[in-house]
C-alpha cells in the first residue's frame, strides 16, 4: 500500500473544518481571543472637542500675531471637569491636556507660549493659528463605526480600542478543547519514580504547550496503561467532556501492544487514513469519533512534535478562527544531505543569517528519540521525496518552528 502524501493528509485532516461557535467574555479575558463579530463603538471618542496640551483656550483672532492684546483669565478646564461658560473676545481660560475646550475658544495657546503678566493677565509670545493642539470630536472613531473585523486576534492595542469604545464583554470564538491521551506501560510523569524498564513521559507536556499556543484548552487524560479497557474509557472521557480534537501519543503502530488504534474502531471511529509519507512521523492516525477529530501521533517525542507542527497547528487554528500559514522560507545549505526516498523528510536544523542570506546547518543526528536535537532547532529542512543529494551550498526551503 501506498503512503499517503503529506499535503493530501493536511487536506483531509482540514476538509469540512469550521470555526467553533461565539462565546462571551469579560473584556479582561479576551486577551489572544478571536473576535466572532464585527466591532462597532458604542459611543464617539474623544467625544469633545479637547485639547491636545496643556496652554490656553483662546480665540485665534486674539493671538494672530505675538504680543497682539493681553488677555483675561476667567476660569480653567480640567479633564473630567469642564469649564461652563463662553471665551469671549480678550478671553482666555486656564486648560489641561484632555479638557474639553469651551465655547467660543477655536485654538490652544500652549504655556510654553505664553508670558503671565503682573496683573495676572496673559499674553501670547508666539502666533497661534485656529485649530492648533486640538482633537476634534470623533477624531479616533464615531458611535456606531465598526473599529474591529470578525475574526481579529486581540491583543493589548485591540482590547485597548475595544474598551474605549465601551464594551465590557466581547464576543469570541470558543477555544478548541483538546484532548491528549499518552499510552505506555513504560511511561511515567515527571518527577515519579521511574523503574528501570520506564522512561519519562514527555510527548504530552509537549503537544499540551503546542496547543495552547495556538489558543486551544487542553484536557489532560494522563498516561493510560497499555490495556484495551483502559484505553477505551479514556476516549469515552475525551468524547465526555466534549473534546474538539482527541490526540493519541504513542500506541497506534502494529505491534502486538500497540492497542489505540483498535480502541478507536471498536469505539466507532471511521479511519480515514493511517501511516504517511513523511519523515519522521509514518505511523500518523486520522479519523472521525462522532463531532470529534482523532489525531493519532506516533510515540516517538521528535516524531510526535514535528506532526503536530503540521497537522495538529493548522486543526486548531481552523476551529479557532485563527489565522495560521507555515513560515516557509528559502535558505542556503551550510551542510551536504544524501539523496531522499520516496517520504517527504523534515530535517531538524539550525537557521541563522548569513551573507548570502538564510543559513541552514542541519544536525548530524536525526533521530525522532532526540529532543536535544529538536530543541536546539529553530526549523526543519523540507526535503521532497525523490530529492537527489544536496551539496554545500545549495538552496533548500526551511520550514520555521518559531
């Protein structure tokens, strides 16, 4: 049998996705969350006339030339305590940056530019035209505009606009809940006694700060023993609790204790594929359990985050409403690469700028057991299948992780 191709697996992975539904949030919890309406203001900002310095309210008439009349104090404009009256012609009130400028007052004479005379009057040591330092009503937006589209990701300038357009809730896309199931008589958690025939479990670890990063809430199934029952009530948990994605870590091979993918069939999963051409990452599982997406990783922890780079990354963002592209780019071989078969391989390496541009040094050691390697890596080498040998020197297109 044939594997399948990369591309086409993404394809099927991603057919029929669609962003979850809205939800209503506070606006303090809406930071990285996905708008699922459009934005409009509630009110006009600034919703004044204000200044923009502290000065003067003046008339532009009084001060067209330096020193042209004296001009009397009558009162001050504070932010968030105007001045109520008029400035008449000869007149001049007291402002701060953020005031509203009164009536009759059509410029700002900062204090800069501004001589306090002994009888306590102004004059203005600098010519002022109309409209200097003073932000118009409605200047940033006006009641009703849309100032966010559906679907942009907040951040602290978007929340910021958010509230000053006076909204206390906002409406998001839901998060994806993920589900991660890790198999293994051999694993335990961090920090646990660890036989002499165990290892540390980290795959999960792994996959749960991938999709966090991607906006997901992770549901935490712990390491489930190599047992078919056992197996089968974790993805009745997973289903449970509503899961968006379920990801299996490990246990879906063809050994005779690789039980996941079984579980997943007697459960009434429909498989849609299983075992890709790529490199590493073969023995990836997709298929459908009712509402909810199966992920199926291998077991081995570089091989189980490369396919989530892949595959898990651009699920999550689909049901998210985010926006998600690989961050492909060309680079220059620092090292020699032998010919490639018929898999798609993802090289783990080392990109940094050099003179001719991207620099790709890939590491001599590739094996999908060695986290040190993928966490000394900043990309992957993407090489084609049937890919000839590359030399020194030669282009190669990377695929970035950060």
């Amino acid at each position: 049998m044939s594997l399948l191709p990369v591309d086409e697996a993404l394809e099927r992975i991603l057919e029929g996705v669609k962003a979850l539904p809205g939800e209503t949030v506070s606006i303090e919890e809406a930071d990285d969350r996905v708008l699922a309406a459009p934005l409009a203001a509630t009110r006009t900002q600034p919703p004044f006339d204000a200044s923009a310095m502290d000065g003067y309210a003046v008339r532009a008439a009084n001060v067209a030339t330096p020193r042209a009349m004296p001009l009397k104090l009558i009162g001050e404009s504070a932010a968030g305590s105007r001045y109520h009256g008029a400035v008449a012609d000869g007149e001049a009130v007291r402002i701060f940056t953020g005031a509203p400028v009164p009536e009759g007052a059509d410029t700002i004479l900062i204090q800069e530019n501004a001589d306090i005379l002994d009888d306590g009057r102004i004059e203005a040591t600098d010519t002022v035209a109309a409209g200097r330092h003073i932000r118009r009503a409605g200047l940033d937006f006006q009641k009703g505009d849309s100032v966010l589209e559906q679907g942009r990701r907040l951040g602290p300038a978007g929340i910021g606009l958010a509230a000053a357009a006076g909204h206390a809730t906002l409406d998001v896309t839901q998060r994806p809940l993920v589900a991660v199931i890790a198999t293994g008589d051999e694993l335990v958690r961090p920090g646990k006694p660890c036989g002499p025939d165990q290892i540390v479990a980290s795959n999960g670890f792994a996959i749960g700060a991938l999709a966090r990063r991607e906006g997901a809430r992770i549901l935490d199934l712990g390491i489930i023993p190599d047992d078919s029952a056992a197996i089968s009530d974790a993805v009745r948990s997973a289903a449970a609790a509503g899961a968006h994605v379920l990801v299996t870590l490990g246990g879906a091979s063809v050994g005779a204790r690789d039980l996941v993918r079984q579980a997943l069939l007697d459960a009434g999963m429909s498989l849609d594929f299983w075992k890709i051409a790529m490199r590493p990452g073969k023995p990836l599982m997709f298929g459908r359990l009712g509402d909810m997406r199966v992920l199926g990783l291998p077991g081995n922890p570089v091989s189980s985050l490369v396919c989530a780079h892949l595959f898990l990354r651009p699920l999550i963002a689909r049901l998210g409403q985010r926006s998600y592209a690989p961050d492909l780019r060309s680079a220059v071989l620092a090292k020699a690469l032998r010919a490639n078969d018929e898999r798609r391989d993802y090289v783990r390496a080392s990109v940094a700028p050099g003179s001719e541009g991207l620099i790709a040094t890939p590491f001599t050691l590739q094996d999908s057991s060695m986290l040190t390697t993928l966490a000394a890596s900043n990309a992957l080498i993407v090489r084609e299948p049937g890919s000839p040998a590359a030399e020194e020197g030669d282009r190669c297109r990377v695929l970035m992780l950060g």
